[in-house]
C-alpha cells in the first residue's frame, strides 16, 4: 500500500496526463500544500503547464485531467480553481494511512535503500574538551544525531565520528587551570588568570586530582610567574602555561590526562542520555604521535603549494578559491590547528568514506574553501566532503536571554536543559528549523 498521499496524486495525476497528453508525459508534476483549507490540501498547476504546448484554455485542460483521473478512495473530491489549478481534497482515511503503517512497521517504517551502501562518516559536535556541554553544543548534537539516522535508514553505511581536539592551547589553558585550582585545594596562594578557565567544573576535576594523587603535585608557588601592569593577557597566560610544564616535568601529562579524561568522559555520557552515540571518538593528539601531520605537509610541500615568509610556512590556499593563504607551521615550528585539519581530513579519505559529512558552526563558514582547496592539494575530489553549518542556538528562560561563556563559568549546560525540558523535546525543537538558521530556544 502507497503510505505517501503526496506521491499516490502524483501517481494519480500522471496517469491523467498519459491519457490527456501522451506526447507530454515528460512534464514534471507538482503538488504543493494549500495555504486555505477551503482550497483543499494539495494543489496542482499541471493544466497551466500543459495551456502553451496544448495551446488551449488551462481551466478547460483541467477539466479534461479531472475526468481521466483514477478513482481513488483516498480523495473526497478534486475540482478546478482559479485560472486552472486542480484542488484535492484527501479522505479523512487517507490521514491516518501513515500513522497505521508507523505503528505496524515499527523501527522499518520510511527506510529505503536510495543509499545502495555508500560509506558516509559524519562528524558533529567535536567540542573542545575543555568544559560541560552547552545548549548551543546540543543543537549541532541533535541535527547530526538526526542527519546520521536518516543517513542510514536510507541504505547508507554510516559512521558517527567525534573529533576530541586533544592537542593545543586550548587543552593547556584547561590543564593549568585544574592544576591551580588543585594547589589552591592545597590552601597554596595562587594568582588565578583572568583567562583561564572558570567554571565550576574546574574546581571538581581538582578535587579529584587531589583524591587521585594527594600532595605529589603541589610545587612552590612563588615560582610562578604574575601578571605585570601593561602585559599582554595572552602572554601572560602562556607564560604561566610554560612554567606549569617546567615546574612539574612529566608530570604535566598527569594532570593534562586527567583533566582531558574527565572532560571526555563527562561529555560521553551526557551525548549518551541524550541518544547521541559515536562509533568513533577520534583523537587530534594521535595525528601528531603517528606523523600523519608531518606526511601531510610534506606531501603539500612536494606537490609546491607551501612556501616560507617570516619564518612561517604558508599554504597557497588563494590557489583554490580561498580569500588568503594560511600558515601551516609558525616561525617557531609549531603546526598550526589548519595542520592538523588537512591531515585529519586526508585521513578520513584513507579510510575509504565515499562521503564525509561535517557539522559545524556557522561561524566556520569561511574555513570551508581552506580545508576543500587542501583535500583538492593532496589529489583528493574536494566535493567528496560537504560542510553542514549549525546556526547558534539562544537560550531564553522566562524571556530573559542566558549568559554564554565558557571561560567565565557562565553557560547553561546541555545536561541541565535536558533536565528541565527532557530530552525528546530538547531534540525536536533543535531540529525544528532549518540548521542554518537562528534559533531561540
């Protein structure tokens, strides 16, 4: 049984148009909701389509359609409107055909198999580890959850990949501020920095690093260097970055791995209640230890698209549609996070998705050309990839909008809203409309 009504009148209408104009059966039929209940449900201008070619009154092809139109139980009536459109009107019964056939298919109903077993990896969400969740973090959650399951349910093979940005500053920023929390826990006198990282959350990975490790990592803390009048916040912050390495050795991994676990672990299993699962969670830090960065710059570097200026290494990113070229590697060797992008994507590739789906934020939107003229450097089809950009969600409670900052500690957390509105809400009104636009939530 036909359970879409949609496709059943187009089915119906081209079966009127074989007998009406056989010689016109290539003719697209559209059928559109009515915007009057007093017009029906659905609309069609085919009678309009067919008025040049048949070169006759639209009303009068109109009328013709009507009377070759198979008879269906699913149409109470079908007339002609206006200057030739056909208005039906579906049966009650027809309503509920889907509804019956949902509850009687179960977890089968809608799928097909248009996908034919293409390879397709989406990643979404891969927010940075350095706090909780937020509500703008649950809208790209749910629309790649969401996107994931049609993906598959329409033949697809679908992996569900989570990229933990394990590597970098922001990591750093996130490790130092557990550690200066955990020597004030140790009642040792510490100058917090103004951009480190606040929430609360800091506060409870330092009290179980303590629990964990008691007093083995506390160290004097008058080593530490202060914010001077006039310094640069960011210097001042890697400065202290630095002497937190220096002070505890080897045992900065400790700490750094303790507080990227309890993030992670944190993050899965809030994804997880709100029935976000991953089949992979993807690690930024193993594209260094494997040198599968260093491979993929040096393959950019053999093909000539990188050149040096200042001491840095620059892509030639304007070569395929970018708007400037980026750096790779900085003047003090360091990669860049574009670096590690490029060989995370080429990776992807290697892994044989015949697809690869992005969620990211709106914001992202110009760092689409960069990352497709890289793929397109290394030999790879650059439309393989397609980036689905997230708008930002907004939280309003009682008409006031909520505060949004994770380094100040200031955000409402996926987990709390989840609590509040549940999570079946949560999920429909985030995919309510379109990801690319504004959503107050």
């Amino acid at each position: 049984m036909v359970v879409d009504i949609k496709s059943h009148l187009s089915e119906l209408l081209r079966a009127a148009l074989t007998s009406v104009a056989p010689e016109h059966t290539a003719i697209e039929i559209t059928l559109d909701r009515t915007r009057q209940s007093s017009h029906g449900d659905f609309a069609s201008n085919l009678a309009l389509q067919l008025a040049k070619p048949l070169k006759r009154n639209p009303r009068d092809i109109a009328g013709l359609l009507l009377a070759e139109l198979p008879q269906s139980a699913w149409i109470a009536k079908a007339e002609v409107a206006g200057a030739g459109f056909i208005n039906f009107f579906v049966a009650g019964t027809a309503k509920t055909v889907a509804v019956t056939a949902a509850l009687r298919q179960g977890p089968q109903f809608g799928q097909a198999d248009v996908g034919h077993g293409c390879k397709v990896q989406v990643e979404f969400v891969s927010a940075n580890p350095t706090g909780p969740l937020h509500v703008g973090h649950g809208r790209g959650a749910a629309y790649g959850s969401a996107l994931a399951n049609v993906l598959q349910a329409t033949g697809h093979v679908v992996t569900r990949e989570f990229y933990v940005n394990d590597a970098g500053r922001q990591m750093d920023i996130l490790a130092t501020s557990v550690w200066l929390r955990y020597l004030e826990l140790r009642n040792e006198k510490v100058n917090f920095p103004a951009d480190g990282y606040r929430g609360d959350y800091v506060r409870d990975i330092a009290a179980l690093l303590l629990e964990q490790q008691g007093a083995r990592l506390s160290r004097d803390t008058a080593l530490l260097p202060t914010v001077q009048d006039g310094e640069d916040a960011d210097a001042a912050l890697d400065a202290l970055i630095a002497c937190a390495k220096a002070l505890l050795g080897e045992e900065w991994w400790t700490v750094h791995r303790f507080a990227l676990d309890a993030m992670l672990a944190d993050q899965r299993n809030d994804l997880g209640e709100f029935r976000v699962h991953y089949d992979v969670w993807y690690s930024e830090q193993s594209l260094y230890a494997n040198g599968s960065v260093d491979r993929a710059v040096a393959r950019l570097q053999d093909a000539g698209h990188l050149y040096e200026q200042d001491g840095a290494l620059w892509f030639r990113s304007t070569d395929f549609g970018d708007e400037k070229d980026r750096v790779v590697r900085r003047d003090n060797g360091a990669y860049t996070y574009f670096a590690s992008d490029i060989a995370y994507h080429a990776e992807k590739f290697a892994r044989g998705f015949d697809r690869v789906i992005d969620v990211w934020g709106a914001d992202h939107h110009g760092y689409i050309p960069r990352v497709k003229g890289a793929l397109a450097a290394l030999g790879v089809d650059a439309n393989r990839l397609e980036v689905a950009l997230v708008q930002f969600a907004v939280l309003y409670r009682g008409g006031e909008k909520t505060a949004m900052g994770k380094r100040s500690g200031e955000f409402v957390t996926l987990r709390d809203l989840r609590r509040e509105v549940g999570d079946d809400a949560a999920r429909f009104i985030y995919v309510l409309r379109k990801s690319v636009q504004h959503l107050d939530f």
